[in-house]
C-alpha cells in the first residue's frame, strides 16, 4: 500500500496548502447535500404512521448523532496516532476536532429532548441513545476544558491525547452499559430514530443530510486546522510566504 | 532508593496524613447524609436507593482522595527524586496506589455495616456491597490516577479531574449498583461482579503506564 | 409533496414547533460555527501580517 | 576503570514552554571533573541538569554514559546518579532521619548521624523537617552526598540558604569526591573555590 498521502497529510504546509485548496469546494457541496437532504426530507418524505410530522426531526438527529460518535472516534483514533507516532498534525486535528464534536454532540441532545416531548410526552426521557450522547457530550467537555488548561502546549497535547485514548476505550464499554441499564429500568416502547424497516422515502433525505454534515464539518475542521497551525508554526517560513500570499 | 524503602516511606507518609483518610470518610459520610435530608428518608425511598447513593457517595470520596495523589510529592521535588532514581515509574505508581486504595478503602468496607443500616439496606444484602466495592473501586482508583498524573502541574486541577475522570466511573457504578439491585430482587448478580472484575483488570493493564507517561509530560 | 399547502407544510401536522424549533436552533449553531471559525482563520492571518509587516519595515531601517 | 566513566552530551536541544533553551549543546565531563554550568537566569541551567537526570527529555541530541547510549534510558547512569534538584525532596511530615532512610535503606542510624553531623543539623535528626528553616532543610538533601557511593552528582544551586561554614564545608566534599573519582555538575551563582579547579560549561550563546 502506498503511504505518502499519510505522510503529507503530516506536512503542516501541505496540509495547509491542500485545505486551501480543496476545503470551499467540500464545504459547498455539503451544503448542497445538506439542503438536498432537507428539501426532501421536510418536503416529500411521508409522515410517521406513528410520530407524525415530528419525525422529520430525524434528519437533525441521526447526522448530529453520527457526527457526535465519529468525531470521538476520530479524536481517540489521532490521540493515539500522537502517542504512538509523535506525528505533529494529530494534536492540531484534536484541538479542532473537539469543540464541533460538543457541538455536535449538543445538536443531537437538543434535537432528541425536542423530538421526546410530541413522542413521550416529555423532554427528556432516560433512554439508552440519549443517555449515551449526554455522557458523550461530558467527556467532550472533559477534552475542551483540558486543552484549554494548559499554559504548556506540549502538556495539553500530550493530556488530551490521554484521555482521548482513555474515552475511546471506555465508549464501547459505556454503551454497553447503558444499554444494559436501559433494558434493567425501562423496557423499551419504541426508539426514536430507529425503525425495523425504513421506506426509500425516508432513508434517502437521511442519507444525504448524513453525508452533507460529515462534509460540512471536514470543511470547518480543515479551516480550524488551518488557524491552529497558523498559530503554532508562526515562526516557519512557509507561514511567513501563506500570510503574504493570503494578504489582509 | 529501593523499591521496599519507597514502598516504607509511602507507608509512613499515609500514616502521618491520616487526617487525609479522614476526611475522605467524614466526606462520603456527609454525602450519605445528603440523601435522606434532600430526597426522602423514608425506608421506601432508601432502600432500593442505598446501593447507588453509596457508591455515588465512594466514586466521589475516591477521586477527592486519588486526585491530590502526586501533588506534594509535585511540589516539593519527591517525584523528580522518583524519577531520577531509576526506580520504574510504573510500579512505583502502583506501590502508591495500593497503599492509598488500603488507606480509603479499607476503614470504608468496616464502616460499611453502619451506613448501609443507616440507609435501611437489608443485612442479607451487605455482603454484596462489599463485593463490588472490593471489585470496583480498584478500577476508580487506577482510572482516577491517570487524571491526577495529567494534572498534577495544574494549581487548580481538582474540578478539571472531576470533569475528565467521571464520566469513565459510570460503567463501575452502573454495574456495581445493577449487582445490587439484582440481590435484592432475590437474582443472580455474579455476572455484574465479574463485568466489575474485568473492568478493574483493564484498568490495571493500562493505567500505571499511561500515568507514568502523564508524569513525564508534566515535569518541568 | 407530502403537504397540500405550504400552511400546512409550516404546521407539520400538530409538530410544527418542535420541528422548526430543531431546524431553527440547529440553523444557528452551524452558521455560528462556520463564522467564529473563518473568522478566527482571518483574525489570526491578520495579526501574522501585521506581525510580518512590522519586522520588514524594522529590517528597513 | 576511571577512563570509561564518562558522561557525554552531544547535539543537546532543550525547549521548556515553547522556548529554547540550548542548541547543538555538546560536552564532556570525565571522572575527576567539577563542572561548574554557568548563564543567566532563565538560561536552562537546572533543565539541563533535569535532561541528564531523566526527569525531562531533549528534543534532540544524544546522551552517553560509560561508553554507553542512554538517551532513551538512563538507567546505567540513575544506577550511578545522586541527583539534587532546586526542590530537594525533603517531606516536611518526615523527620531528619525518616527523609535520609528513603534514599539509603541500608545506611545505619550512625552513618546517617555522621552525615548530619557533617552538615550540622544532627541535633535535628528526630524533628519534623516542617519545623525546620529552609536552609536546614536544604541541608537535609546535601546530607545525602555524605552516605550516597554514586560517582556522578548533579547538584542545583546546593550553596543557597548555607552560610559560609557550610558552603566550605560542602567545597570539601566536592573536592574529596573528584580526588575519589567521581564526576560533579553543578550550577550556583557562587564565586566556586579556585582549589575545586571548577571547569565553567556556559549555556549563554
């Protein structure tokens, strides 16, 4: 297999260069498939025999939900990368990785609890999918706040990394157990966002409002990227060239 | 330095902070407290609650007591000296480790009987408690210990440790207090215990090398 | 179409609100971070240039 | 034998808090030797001394001890290594002798007596070293280079909080120990004694 495009992928310039390059173009077509997604989805999409119109929520939800646990996953996946490699991108992904994560991780709760109160008739219930997200959102929290308490950069990298690591361990084994506590407390009635089998209709809208945020956010995270190495390679002289080039 | 005369010291200086044992028990203590004051103290209420509000009460009382671990020996040059020693680091974390898990954990089981009677919980069920605080807490332990090594360089690191560590304890509680429940439900709950085994197992495997690493980073 | 009429289609059934609320608070979240991001992008590139343009002129001199 | 104990430093590259400290640093100290580093505040003295004790790690460069590469692991060297940090690990519940008994489980209560004798806090052997003053408890981390048969010490600031007794008394020391064979590195802002024949190491560029 080849491997340069790992290897320039850990060139801070190229990296820069490329995002420059290709980051508006992903950013547009997410958007398109974002709104594609949209128009079909809240247009033309039939409504939920059971839920109604509220299930157009799902188009929200399922990306934001997805995003949520992939984000993670990414996180725990250059945690490692940095550990084990010392490559010097990883820490530069996490710190903007991390905070659209939470986002993410915040849309999927904000939708959820919205979507509970026509289907349960609450806004909140405690069950298995939402408690996961919530406990994830916390340990998205937990990685913002030990980036950002660090004077020493090299410590923060090395602490987030950490317990990135840490977390991506430890998500199979919270899933597993809420799951299994969710069974204990409630059995489960219907689960939102989750049908045995869903009409073309549906899942259509779904997958391309799905693939519209992945793409929506391999754009920004590409721009934070960007701010980030501006910040920690200010003294390289290929940011020296980028800032002329870009002028103001 | 030796690996028994640090395992001495360390016993020695457990033995001379025994207001730090103390605390971490008059700690659990005031949260137990909380409950029956803040809820209900009704026998209803507290019953099927006791085995969650006690290991609310331990996950908590641990990582208070986990998360100061390595700070005085931080700041008054003990761990560059542990460092510089050639000791492995990874051990010498474990010798401090057990020997703080014997300090909180061991006056907790005995005054265990005492609590759970204050929070109703059957005698015939005191047994499993003590189980999955033997099983589990060794996992919060390890766990909590990662985040203090990350933190130790930290002024104000207590709330950060809190923020990044709990959310890793609530498989230990979940399981720890769905093994109890099961127990009083007259259920079988050696299967909770093993999950609760095989949690505190992973967290042995991993835990003294990533905070001897997290020691590393934060010297400076 | 799955709506008649577009006051339907805003009605959603009886869910209107909690649909749009989603979109809506959902709307603002990604514009929010797509701005402070570029943002942030253009304020650092900013202070690089005139951080750059200080030392040439120092050099100048 | 004296001629393979050797510590090199080669290509040094040192960066504390995104600052550099020292570049393509690159020395040798041989059994025998004082080496007194010299620089300003801030200069990376004390890191460089952490660098070769283990407790930081360099950038770049290469370490060598006894003919031996130990820039990943310097356990050949900690095998040989008493080290004093600015901080000098004193435990202020510990006693005197409960602080010294860390460090040399084998040392008897008279040998560590004799050591605190010869750095005059012996009267002080059963206190708390908290009731104590910053330069006896700075004295309690020089005692150990009287009980310690390491050859290579790296000493930071060991002359603060003495008073002139003291520091000639720990001159002595570190003259006895070069005529021993045993290698020191040290940094102080002191005027050393020219009969230590100090080589100065200076981290300024």
């Amino acid at each position: 297999m080849n491997w340069t495009w790992f290897h320039k992928f850990g060139s801070p310039k190229w990296f820069f260069q490329w995002a420059d390059k290709w980051g508006k173009l992903i950013f547009y077509i997410g958007i398109a498939l974002f709104l594609v997604g949209l128009v079909l989805g809240l247009g033309f999409a039939p409504e939920d025999y059971q839920q109604g119109n509220s299930v157009r929520i799902i188009y929200i939800h399922v990306p934001a939900a997805m995003l949520a646990q992939s984000c993670y996953l990414a996180l725990g996946v250059a945690g490692i990368v940095f550990m084990v490699w010392q490559m010097k991108m990883a820490p530069i992904f996490m710190k903007a990785m991390a905070p659209i994560g939470a986002v993410m991780a915040f849309l999927a709760l904000m939708s959820g609890a919205i979507w509970g109160k026509p289907t349960w008739g609450t806004w909140w219930v405690w069950d298995a999918r939402l408690t996961s997200v919530l406990i994830l959102f916390l340990m998205y929290l937990g990685i913002v706040a030990i980036q950002n308490s660090f004077d020493d950069t090299k410590l923060a990298d090395k602490a987030a990394a950490i317990i990135a690591i840490i977390g991506l361990i430890n998500l199979p084994i919270i899933k597993y157990s809420v799951e299994w506590w969710n069974s204990l407390h409630q059995p489960a009635t219907f689960v939102i966002g989750e049908k045995p089998s869903m009409p073309s209709e549906m899942w259509v809208p779904l997958l391309f409002s799905v693939l519209g945020f992945y793409c929506i956010v391999t754009a920004l995270v590409c721009w934070r990227m960007q701010t980030e190495l501006l910040i920690r390679e200010r003294r390289a002289s290929w940011v020296k060239k980028e800032v002329t080039k870009h002028g103001v | 330095m030796t690996y028994l005369s640090f395992l001495k010291s360390e016993l020695l200086a457990v033995f001379y902070r025994k207001q730090d044992t103390i605390n971490a028990l008059a700690f659990f203590l005031i949260v137990i407290t909380l409950f029956p004051l803040g809820v209900n103290p009704s026998a209803d209420f507290l019953e099927p609650a006791a085995g969650g509000i006690v290991w609310c009460a331990a996950s908590l009382a641990i990582l208070l007591s986990v998360e100061s671990l390595f700070k005085e020996d931080f700041n008054d040059g003990s761990l560059e000296q542990l460092i510089a020693s050639g000791l492995y680091l990874p051990i010498t974390i474990l010798i401090k480790l057990v020997i703080q898990w014997c300090a909180v954990i061991v006056p907790l089981l005995l005054l265990i009987p005492l609590f759970s009677q204050m929070l109703f919980l059957p005698w015939s069920i005191v047994h499993v408690l003590i189980f999955t605080l033997l099983l589990g807490s060794p996992a919060l332990f390890l766990v909590g210990t990662i985040g203090a090594a990350l933190t130790v360089s930290l002024k104000r690191g207590a709330v950060l440790v809190l923020l990044i560590i709990l959310p890793f304890y609530l498989p230990v509680i979940i399981f720890a207090t769905g093994a109890i429940s099961a127990a009083q439900a007259g259920q079988d709950y050696s299967g909770q215990l093993a999950i609760l085994g095989a949690i505190s197992l992973l967290s042995l495997a991993l835990s003294p090398g990533m905070s001897a690493v997290s020691i590393k980073a934060s010297m400076n | 179409m799955a709506f008649e009429s577009f006051s339907e289609f805003l009605a959603m059934g009886t869910h209107g609100p909690y649909v749009w609320s989603v979109y809506g608070i959902t709307g603002v979240f990604l514009v929010g971070m797509v701005l402070q991001t570029l943002s942030a992008k253009k304020k650092q590139l900013k202070r690089l240039h005139s951080i750059l343009v200080k030392d040439v002129s120092e050099r100048e001199k | 034998m004296q001629s393979t104990l050797t510590l090199s430093v080669s290509n040094l590259l040192i960066e504390r808090a995104e600052r550099l400290l020292c570049k393509d640093l690159s020395f040798e100290i041989h059994a025998g030797e004082i080496v007194h580093i010299v620089g300003e505040n801030g200069a990376g003295k004390s890191s460089l001394l952490k660098v070769i004790a283990g407790v930081l790690s360099p950038l770049e460069g290469e370490l060598f001890f006894a003919g031996e590469r130990i820039t990943a692991h310097r356990d050949v060297l900690q095998a040989q290594l008493c080290y004093l940090g600015h901080l000098a690990g004193v435990k202020s519940s510990f006693t005197v002798i409960e602080n010294l008994a860390l460090h040399f489980p084998a040392a008897t209560e008279v040998q560590i007596l004799a050591a605190l004798r010869s750095v005059n806090i012996e009267k002080y052997a059963t206190t708390p070293a908290y009731q104590l003053s910053a330069g006896q408890q700075k004295r309690i981390g020089l005692a150990r280079l009287w009980l310690t048969n390491k050859k290579v010490w790296l000493l930071d600031e060991p002359f603060t909080a003495l008073d002139t007794k003291g520091v000639t008394v720990l001159e002595e020391k570190l003259q006895q120990h070069a005529e021993l064979g045993g290698m020191t590195l040290l940094t102080t802002h002191q005027k050393l004694n020219s009969t230590l024949h100090a080589r100065e190491l200076s981290l300024d560029s």
